[in-house]
C-alpha cells in the first residue's frame, strides 16, 4: 500500500484540489455575473411594462385632467396573481400579479403605489431616470416605473440562481472525479521513473563493477528523462571508479612485490651466510629501495593531483630554455638508444606555469616514448604557440599504439601491449599534472607510424 505522503498522492491530490478550486471559482463569477444579467433582464422586462402602460395612464389624465382617483384605477391593472390581461384604452395590457406600479407626478413626488407603501415620497433623479414619462398634449404630468414584486419576485430568483448553483457544482464533482482519475494517471506516469531511479540508487551502496551496473530505461527527453541519463552516466562512472580501485590495490601490491621480495631474499640470504653483504649485494638492495621509493613518490603525487591538493607555484616562464635545459642542445642527440630531438618555434612566448612540474610532465612523456617506442629510431620534444596557449609535443616514430589500447594510456598501471619496463604511473602523472595548470594533454597513434603525446601550457 502507497504511503499518504507519497509523491503520487501528492500529485493526485493537488490536481484535484486544482480542479475543485478552478470550478469554484467559475462557479462564484458565473453566479455573480447570472445575477447580475438576470437582474438586468428583469429591469428591461419592467421598462417595457411601464412603456406599456405609459400610454394607459396618459390616457386616464386626459380623461379627468387629473390623477384623482388614480390609485383606483391602478387597481384594476393587477389582475389575480399568477398573471391576466386587461384592455386598456389604445389596446391589450399584459399585467402579472408580481409588478409593482409606481406613479409619480411632474415634480417627482410619488402619487401612487400599487402596493400603498410609499405615496407622498420624493423620487431621486435616479430613480426617475429609470421610469417612462407620461405625456398629455407634449406636457409631462408625470412618471410611470414598475419595479418587482417583492417576495415572488426574489423566490424566482433564488430558484434560478439555485438551479444554476447546482448544475455548477454537479460539474465540479464530475470535474473532481476526472482530475483524481487524470491525476492518479498521470502521477503514476510521472512517479514510476523516480521509483526506478530510488531502487537503482538503492543498488549503488554495494560496490559494483563494470558488470553489475544498475540502469534505468530512459524515455523522453524532459527533466526526468535528462535526470535517468545522469544517473545512468553515474552509475558508469562509479561502476569504472570501483573497477579502478579494485585494479590499483592489486597493482600496487604487485608493484610492491618484486623489489620486497628482492630485498627480503638478499636479506634472508645474508642471515643464513649464503653469501657476504658485498658492495655488489648492498648496491642491488639500494637499487631496490630506490625503486620501492620512486614508487611511493609517484603514488603521493597522482593522489595529490587527483584529490585537487596539488600545489602549483606559477611563474612566467620561457619554455624554450626550460626545454633546452632538460635535452641536450638543439640537435639531435644520439647515443644507443633512438635519436632524441628538440625543435622549437622562433616565436615562442612565455608561459605562466609551475617550471618543476611541466619538467616532471616532459620527464616522463620523453622517458615513456624511450622506454615503449621499441625499434624507434627518434623522439622529437617540439613546441609551437597556438593562440593564447602553447603546444607542447613528444612524438616517436615505433610500431605506435593499437587503437584499443588508446583510450586507456592515461590509466593508472596501465601497460597495454607496448613493451618496457616502469611502474605504469607516468602517463597518469603527466595527466594530473597538466589538467592542474588548467589545460588539456591528448595521445594520437597510427599503428606502424608512431605515437605523439600532446599538452598545452597557458601563456603568461
């Protein structure tokens, strides 16, 4: 059983309440603007009952010259009530048993009154205003008004407003009933894909790989189907994280474990007297300390670069003499390995960066393209300006990188199918530390052709 508080319901109810309140309020404006038509009606109903009769009283006053013994007369126009007719001079009247006859003379005072309430009183301008002049001879002698009668009249009324009031507020349950039925509907409609999303975030507290990753089915392009493909992305995104730490511990135990087995098996040896701590023996352990150690310093730094607390200390630099000061001259140099090259743009400007971690950034792009470049016979360190930034470039010419080993050059360990030797750490150094100066480094390979590593560098 859904909870009371539940989105859905939430929904459900709100269009209900929205429905409920849209219908009273037509209902109140209908019901005040009825009234008020219906209470025109009747007063045009009125006026064209007291032109009717206009004619009638003109027609007494020419009679006697007076109004004298009008009231009298004025009796014998309210027939029976439920309605009549009397005949009049000049033709038919149609008389009803709810009007109220009203005669007032020339100066506004009140002469007559069917109902014998207000005889004597003085007329407003207003009040006259609504009323028909009686005219003898083209001389005004007075002002006839037909008003409504009272309790029939308002029992009339209050009966139509009534039935109106109830055909309103029938369409406003039947209104109801649709928008909690819509509601429902549509609040299931709405709901079911945050349903998916909570039990698939529910999922993501175990850890998961790259195998077992919850997904939710995106449909449409509004703000819930934007919200599942964020998830989704996400969840892929934790999913290669959890992979990633799964696959740091076991390299980094294994890294850890030939130069320790090394130095515990020489140890053990020189324990047992197999052989003497020799400056040969105490060399290789020294060797195997150091390797251990550039290990631990590589993990510190791509930590602290990943974790954001990396330091930098920037400083206007001219890259060009950076450069010359880690590779021999101009030319290329050459030795047993392939040929190493430096080529710089004449143009070359400034750039505003940490001279001790770009150096460590060429360090380890020129020490990877030594090391895995197998059969190469150069490797080019070249830099170019490029609008407000500077390009840097260490390009070989080896067998190049298989186009499913690209995307994952930057991994931490990762070693693909490039022969050489390391900690697997360089590249993923080199990464950190470039996207810490705010710029981007990228790999391009064609196999047999050779790999180039580009990074950019901020001008100063």
């Amino acid at each position: 059983m859904e909870r009371l508080g539940s989105l859905w319901v939430k929904l459900a109810a709100g269009f209900v309440l929205v429905a409920l309140v849209a219908v009273g309020l037509v209902a109140v404006l209908a019901n005040m603007s009825t009234t008020r038509q219906f209470e025109l009606y009747v007063s045009q109903g009125k006026l064209r009952r007291a032109e009717q009769l206009a004619p009638e009283f003109a027609a007494y006053y020419r009679r006697g010259g007076s109004w004298s013994g009008v009231e009298d007369w004025m009796a014998g126009l309210q027939p029976e009530q439920g309605g009549g007719q009397r005949r009049g001079q000049g033709g038919p009247v149609a008389a009803t048993g709810t009007d109220r006859i009203l005669l007032a003379g020339a100066d506004g005072r009140l002469i007559a009154d069917s109902a014998g309430g207000l005889a004597g009183a003085r007329l407003s301008e207003t009040e006259l205003a609504l009323g028909v002049p009686v005219e003898v001879d083209g001389e005004r002698v007075g002002v006839v008004l037909v008003t409504p009668g009272g309790t029939v009249h308002e029992g009339l009324e209050a009966e139509f407003l009534a039935e109106v009031n109830r055909s309103f507020w029938l369409a406003g349950l039947l209104a109801a009933g649709l928008a909690l039925l819509l509601g429902l509907l549509l609040a299931r409609q709405l709901t079911a894909p945050l349903r998916a999303l909570t039990e698939a975030a529910g999922r993501l507290a175990d850890p998961v790989t790259a195998d077992d990753v919850p997904q939710v089915r995106v449909r449409g392009s509004d703000e819930i189907g934007h919200l599942g493909r964020t998830f989704n992305h996400m969840a892929r995104s934790l999913a290669r994280q959890e992979t990633l730490r799964r696959n740091l511990l076991s390299d980094v135990a294994h890294e850890l474990r030939t130069p320790l087995s090394v130095v515990r098996s020489d140890l053990e040896a020189i324990q047992d007297g197999v052989y003497e701590p020799s400056d040969d023996v105490l060399a290789s352990l020294h060797e195997e300390t150091m390797v251990l150690g550039r290990l631990v310093d590589d993990l510190q730094a791509l930590a602290q670069a990943e974790a954001g607390q990396l330091r930098l200390e920037r400083q206007p630099t001219d890259l060009g003499d950076l450069l010359r000061g880690m590779l021999p001259g101009f030319e290329c140099s050459t030795g047993q390995g392939p040929a190493l090259c430096l080529e710089l743009a004449p143009d070359l400007t400034p750039v505003s960066i940490d001279r001790h971690r770009v150096r460590q950034v060429v360090a380890n792009l020129v020490s990877n393209a030594l090391r895995h470049a197998a059969g190469s016979t150069r490797v080019v360190v070249s830099a170019v300006p490029q609008s407000d930034r500077v390009r840097v470039t260490v390009a070989d010419d080896g067998p190049g990188i298989p186009p499913e080993d690209l995307p994952h050059v930057f991994d931490r360990f990762w070693r693909g199918s490039r022969i050489g030797q390391g900690s697997g750490l360089g590249l993923a150094i080199a990464r950190e530390l470039v996207l810490a100066h705010g710029t981007d480094i990228w790999a391009e390979s064609t196999p047999g052709q050779g790999t180039a590593f580009h990074f950019t560098l901020p001008r100063a």
